[in-house]
C-alpha cells in the first residue's frame, strides 16, 4: 500500500471513529517542559473512552468488516488487558455479537471493566493459566464458528486504526511539526501506524520504546529479523510482548537498534508516582513509556518540540505497593539482606544501634529459628539517601557481621520477599 493510500485509510478511519469519542487532548506539560528545556506535548491516549489507544484498532477491524458485508460474522478476542476492553466496546457499540477469551488468572478488576465496557454485547470465557492457552482457545473458537478473530497489533486495519492517533496530533499541532516523536512500543500496532503517518511530511526525530524486561523489536533489528524472546518480565503488561507483529516489524525494520530505548521498570515506577504525585496523571506501566524516555534522552530533547503518547492508564491500584517497592530499590533506596546474627542475650539490640538516623527497618525475619549460635535473617532497609547504604555496609564490616546483599538477586527476592 502506497503512504498516499494509507493516509487515505487513516483519515476515513478517524472520521468514524468520532462517532465513538472526541480526539483525545495534546496537552502542553509545563512540568516536564521545565524538567527538560523543551516543549513537551503530551498525546493523552489514558482518555478515551476505555482509558487506552487501544479501542482505535478493534473499532477500525470492525467497521471495515461491516462495511464489507459481513454483518452477520460474531467477532472474538483473547485479552488480558486493554484490547478486550477495546474490543468489548466496539462491539456494543456495533450491536454485534463478541467473545473475550481470558486467563484464568486475570484480575476481577479487568473481566469487569471488559462487561462494563461490553454489557450483553459481550460473553467472557475464562481459559487457561496464561496468555497462549487464551489465544489458543479464542482461535478454535473462530474456526469453529467462523467467528472473526479480531488480533491486537498484527493487521492492517489494527495499523490503520491505531495510525489516528498521528493524525490526531498532526492536526491539533497544526502548522507546527514535532521535532521529535516518541513512541511505545509493544506488539508495534501503534508505532508502526504514527511512524507510516509521518513519513515524508514533518521527518521527526522518531525515538521507540521497549520495557528493559521485554525488548522484542531492539532485539529483532539486532538480529535483522523477527525473534520471540525465550523470557519477558510481563510487569510492563501493557507492552510486554515476546515477539513483535509481523507487519510492525516490516514497517519499523528501517530503523537501527540505536532508534529504541530500553526502560527499566524501576526507573519506570519512578516515573509513574512523579506523574501521580506530581500531575494527578494516573497511568499503567505502558502508559509511562515514552514520559520515561525523557530521563534517558536528556539533554537531547532541548530545545525541541517533543511529543509523546501517553498509551495507557488502566491501573490497577493494588499494584501500588509493588510499584512503591520497584522504585525505591532502583533509586537505591531500600535494600534487602540476609545476615547471620549471633544468638545471645543484647545481640539485637547491638545491631539496631548500627543503623543510621536515617535508616529504617522495614522487614525483619528470622529464617532459622532453631540456630543455636547464629541466626539467620531477612532484613529490609529503607533509608533516604542512597549513600547511607556505603556507611551501614562499612559498620557491618566493622561489627564482623557477614551479611548476603539479595536486593537485585531475582531467585532469591521472589522466594523470600
């Protein structure tokens, strides 16, 4: 498909879609502009309708279905996430028949979202342990009935619907040309669609987006073809994808692995509490992507127009804890041990006065009860300076203690913390 046709589809896509919701706004941050000397615009995908761009692409599937005749087709899905809720929108609003196949082990939270969103439009079928088996289910399902199977990302018409969103932003800049673009990236429907809408017009910088955990299109350039990652850490579950779409990947295979920023989640959950505390912004991991890259691009962006989209922000806020948890220990804030202590009358109390005036204890476990000289325990610090960890390491060294730092040792964290 030549660009002049696809930004044909794209514009008649749009005028469709504003018989579901206005466009979402391009709002100027003036936090994030001072932060970083630049005009920072942000594209708020977290206000449409299901909170997500992702409804963009299942409306388009749709609509362009219906307009080929096939009316009496029912439509089917498998999703964790914002795509059911999307797709479950979409339908009600067709007045079409649709299935969601979900994990078993998806949050109440979201299956209820996703029949709000459906109400008698939708039927929910709860499939599997993990992603795969729901899809693999969802896939019988649409061969069984002739259903269609309505993907997240790997289509055109999902492209094309997701390609609004650039030229929302064209518009609403008007005259005005971003210098610099950057994009989410998860299975690619979105980046590969703004990227296409922006070809040969304004040329902006283009910079990508990935969960440090979950790098499948840096690692496909590098590899100069599509590769599916043995493992993802599915934290960033919005964008967690272990192989990117096969049409994404066409599209975005002109830019070089120097193109895509990796975002550690840690430093990702920093940035979502900043956006909350800050700007009242609430935003899932996903969400959070392209504001995140500004920490890493730095003084890149003086200067310059820069406009991100905000993908997400479907938040679940018993997550909070955990996003608390991951920033804190990014920001080397708190740290977890296992130390053996001495069993003896005072032994405790000799510890707790190595600690700092800053440093607080926020977990503390004995592993091994039945020691007779030594314990061992389980020891969480928090403190308020990072720095403070090099003065209490330099105690416990004095003190003779041997202590195990297991704050960034995975294995170790999940099974005891």
């Amino acid at each position: 498909m030549t660009n002049v046709d696809f930004r044909t589809g794209v514009e008649a896509a749009l005028g469709a879609l504003r018989d579901l919701f206005p466009e979402t706004p391009l709002q100027l941050n003036e936090h994030l502009s001072n932060r970083y000397g630049a005009r920072v615009f942000l594209k708020r995908e977290d206000l449409t309708p299901v909170r997500s761009y992702k409804i963009r692409g299942a409306f388009n599937f749709m609509r362009k279905r219906i307009e080929a005749g096939e009316t009496a087709a029912s439509f089917t899905c498998a999703s964790a996430g914002n795509h059911a809720q999307g797709f479950a929108f979409a339908c009600k609003h067709f007045g079409l028949k649709g299935r969601v196949f979900m994990p078993v082990t998806t949050p109440q939270q979201k299956i209820a979202k996703t029949r709000m969103f459906g109400g008698d439009a939708i039927e929910i079928e709860l499939v599997g342990d993990i992603f795969d088996e729901s899809y693999a289910a969802a896939r019988r399902y649409a061969e069984e009935t002739g259903a269609a199977m309505v993907p997240p990302f790997d289509h055109p018409d999902i492209v094309e619907g997701q390609a609004t969103v650039g030229l929302e932003v064209m518009q609403q800049l008007g005259h005005e040309h971003p210098e610099m673009l950057i994009l989410p990236v998860g299975g690619g429907g979105l980046a590969s669609g703004m990227t296409r809408v922006f070809e040969g017009l304004s040329s902006p910088d283009i910079r990508l987006v990935e969960p440090l955990g979950a790098p499948s299109l840096r690692t496909s350039l590098i590899e100069r073809r599509r590769v599916r990652l043995e493992q993802v850490d599915g934290f960033v579950d919005g964008a967690a994808v272990a192989e990117i779409g096969a049409l994404p990947f066409e599209i975005l295979s002109r830019f070089t692995p120097e193109h895509v920023l990796l975002c550690p989640e840690g430093r990702l959950c920093q940035t979502m509490i900043e956006m909350l505390n800050v700007e009242g912004i609430v935003l899932e991991p996903a969400g959070a992507l392209a504001i995140d890259a500004l920490r890493a691009l730095g003084s890149e962006v003086r200067g310059k127009t820069v406009v991100l989209v905000v993908s997400g922000g479907n938040f679940d806020f018993e997550r909070l804890p955990d996003v608390k948890e991951r920033a804190l220990r990014f920001e080397g804030l708190k740290k977890y041990f296992i130390l053996r202590l001495a069993q003896r009358p005072g032994a405790l109390r000799d510890f707790l006065d190595l600690l700092g005036p800053e440093d607080d204890v926020a977990r503390f476990e004995y592993l091994k009860k039945s020691a007779r000289d030594f314990g061992s325990i389980l020891l969480g610090i928090e403190t308020r300076h990072a720095g403070n960890f090099d003065t209490l390491l330099q105690r416990f060294a004095e003190a003779g203690i041997r202590y195990q730092d297991i704050t960034d040792n995975q294995i170790m964290s999940d099974l005891l913390i």
